[in-house]
C-alpha cells in the first residue's frame, strides 16, 4: 500500500486531497498531524465476515505476523507511529 501519493485516493479509501500530502509543496504535512490518520485493516478481525465467500478479505483468519512500513520523511523531519490492533482470537 502506498499512501500520500498526490491525485490519487489513499488505499484505506480517503479521497485524493483530504490529507496532507508527505513532501508537497502545496499540501505539505508540515507541524501538522496527518488527518484523519491512515488506516490499514489487518485481516483477521471475522465479524465481519459473512460466510457466502471463505476467500473474501473478511473471512480470511490472522493471528499474527510482522508490519513492516517504509518512511521516506524529510530533513528534520519528526514522527510518531502509533498502532491499534483490536484483540486477535
């Protein structure tokens, strides 16, 4: 997934120009928070999980494994990750 990428929707499906956009010029994240926050949805979470289709995102279980994120930040540059992952069965 590759978010904050200038005209085009952000993979968690927030419109194009919502955002600050990481290294703009013109919409820059400068002393600002990213908002709303990316999210990225870890599969495994089965409430929604309808049981017509075993192989949808929804259905598929996830007990665990490693995120790994690439940052490519400015000079000076200060950030914060914070993660939420609810309880895993």
């Amino acid at each position: 997934m590759t978010f904050s990428v200038e005209g085009q929707d952000d993979p968690d499906g927030v419109a194009a120009g919502t955002r600050c956009i990481i290294g703009s010029a013109t919409n820059s994240c400068s002393s600002q928070w990213v908002d709303p926050p990316y999210e990225i949805r870890v599969p495994g979470i089965l409430d929604s999980c309808d049981g017509q289709d075993s192989t949808a995102e929804d259905c598929i279980p996830f007990a665990g494994g490693r995120l790994m994120v690439r940052y490519i930040g400015g000079e000076l540059d200060t950030y914060v990750w914070q993660v939420r992952q609810p309880d895993v069965p």
